[in-house]
C-alpha cells in the first residue's frame, strides 16, 4: 500500500486547536502522525493513542450523529423509516459496549476504537452522570423523530437529497479544506438548505466560521450562490431549528477568515511547502485550565 502522506488541509478543529495550544495542535497533527504503524517509535504510538481520546459529551455527540444518518441513510434507500424505539434500545446497547471498550482501555491495543478521556485519566463520574448522558442521547434521537423537518426531508424526493459524504472536503487557493455540512436537500421552494445537527449548547463564534465554512462549501461544491442558500443548525437538545440566511458579503468576510487562518498555520511551518512542522517552534499553553482538560497531558504536563 503506498505511504499516506501527512498534507496540509483546513478544518474549524484544526483552526481550533491551533487556536488553543500550539503544543497541542503539534502533538495532534504531526507528533502523532504514523502512530497507526505496527513499527511506529513508541512516543508517537502514545501520541498517536491520546489523540483520539474523546470527551463523553463529544461521545454522545457523535453517537446521536450516527443514528440520525442510519434514519436517513435507509430512508434515501427507499427502506421503511427505521423504527424509532429500535433505534433508540440499539444506541443505548451500543453505548453500553463502547462505553465497556472504553473503560478496559481497549482503544490502547485498538485505537481507533472509543476512548475516552474521562477513562485514560481516571477522572471520577458518578454513575448518574453516565445515566444523564445516555438520557441526552435518547432525548436527542427522540426530538429528531418529532422534527418538522424530518417531515420535510421525507416529503422530499431522494434525488433532491445532497449525499454530502462523497465529498466532504474541496480545494481552496491550493489547501484541502473540510467543512462539509452533515446533510442538504433542495426545499420546495428551491433554495438549498444546508443541515448541521448539535446536540450541545450554542456558540456563535464557534458558529460563524464553520457556517461560513459550509456557504463555501455550496458554492465550490455544489456551485450554488450563497443567496439561495439557507444554513440550518439544528439543535436536537432542545429541539430547535435555526436558520441563517446567508448572503455573499458575509461569505467574503468568511473567506478572509479562513485565508488569515491558513495563513497563520502555515507560518509555523519550518517547510511550508513540505508540511514540516518541529515540536519547538510549538510552545506551550500558560492557561493550565487548558492543560487539565488536554488529550496530550499525560506526555507534555504529566505533573498536572
Ligand atoms: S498539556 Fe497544556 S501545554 Fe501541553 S499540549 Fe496540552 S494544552 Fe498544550
């Protein structure tokens, strides 16, 4: 099999994490790059295994995630709609089975199974907690059954559906960038909606880039203009539909942003052109509040 090659690519994480600690943005990107390999140097295994550590709300995120696209996925293939309280006892049984992959620290031998961070950290969580996250994920893919959208989406005909993980990524003045929103279809009235499900509270700062994100996303894509596109956030929480409407003055505020961020990433780079990044142009974060909470902890801060 040919060597996967560690290429430079944009997503609202990375920004993010880049954003947070430079540190960490090194460990995740190129300190852990290769850990996968059998013969990977044992450093780069361990950094490669710490980083797919997951909180339990970005777990339970990611869950709810995956039984909304099961929904649809056997919808768009012409089956009946997926019985929603089988859908709900298979999530809850699956949780429980990563939930113990997670806990016997499984994820070290295989790590692209579940690990999470409260599991490899040992912090305490009493058993109802893990109880009110299982209730989240029951109330998330109950409010998406009751969704008037859901009745929207199903009153439109497949082919009109954006089967948005054929692409997930698209080319931006030379960088790959991923901002792929989780599903689309064109409305009765032509526009395109663009849907993003959540499941936790709003940020909109956070929000912003990653909409904007998906405006591009429509219109390199797809090749519709932002006018005809509406942006969906859909927080299954609640449950609540938000939609904003988008225009081209905002998506050029949007690209500027992403251009500035590329730009900045790539300053940090020893060989741009090359992707080579060296852990000590990556300093450290002073804010430990960070360090706490941090994936890498245990190799960058192991007093903490
Ligand atoms: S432990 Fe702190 S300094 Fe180290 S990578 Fe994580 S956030 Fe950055």
């Amino acid at each position: 099999m040919a060597e996967l090659d560690n290429a430079f690519s944009w997503s609202r994480s990375r920004d993010h994490l880049f954003n947070d600690c430079r540190r960490k943005y090194f460990y995740h990107y190129y300190g852990s790059w290769s850990g996968w390999e059998a013969d990977a140097p044992e450093e780069v295994r361990r950094l490669y295994v710490l980083k797919q550590l997951t909180s339990r709300q970005a777990w339970a995120g990611r869950l709810v995630h995956e039984g909304v696209e099961w929904v649809l996925r056997a919808l768009r293939e012409g089956r009946e709609q997926l019985p929603e309280a089988w859908l709900v006892e298979e999530f809850v049984q699956r949780m429980r089975r990563e939930w113990r992959f997670s806990r016997d620290r499984r994820y070290r031998e295989a790590p692209k199974g579940t690990a999470l961070f409260e599991h490899e950290y040992g912090v305490e969580v009493a058993p109802r907690e893990w109880q009110i996250l299982r209730d989240h994920i029951v109330r998330c893919l109950r409010n998406f059954y009751r969704l008037p959208l859901l009745a929207e989406i199903r009153r439109t005909p497949p082919e009109r559906w954006i089967l948005i993980e054929e692409i997930r990524a698209f080319e931006f003045e030379g960088t790959p960038v991923y901002a792929a929103p989780d599903f689309g279809y064109w409305t009765a009235e032509e526009r395109l909606a663009l849907v993003d499900w959540k499941t936790g509270g709003a940020d909109p700062d956070a929000s912003a880039l990653q909409l904007g994100g998906y405006a591009l996303y429509a219109r390199e894509v797809l090749e519709v203009e932002p006018a005809r596109v509406d942006l969906l956030e859909v927080n299954l929480r609640e449950p609540s539909v938000f939609r904003h409407p988008w225009d081209g003055g905002r998506l050029q505020e949007v690209t500027e942003q992403l251009r500035l961020s590329i730009r900045g990433m790539k300053a940090w780079l020893r060989d741009p052109e090359a992707n080579v990044a060296v852990l000590e142009d990556f300093e450290r974060t002073e804010d430990l509040r960070l360090c706490r909470g941090c994936n890498f902890r245990a190799v960058c801060r192991p007093e903490l």
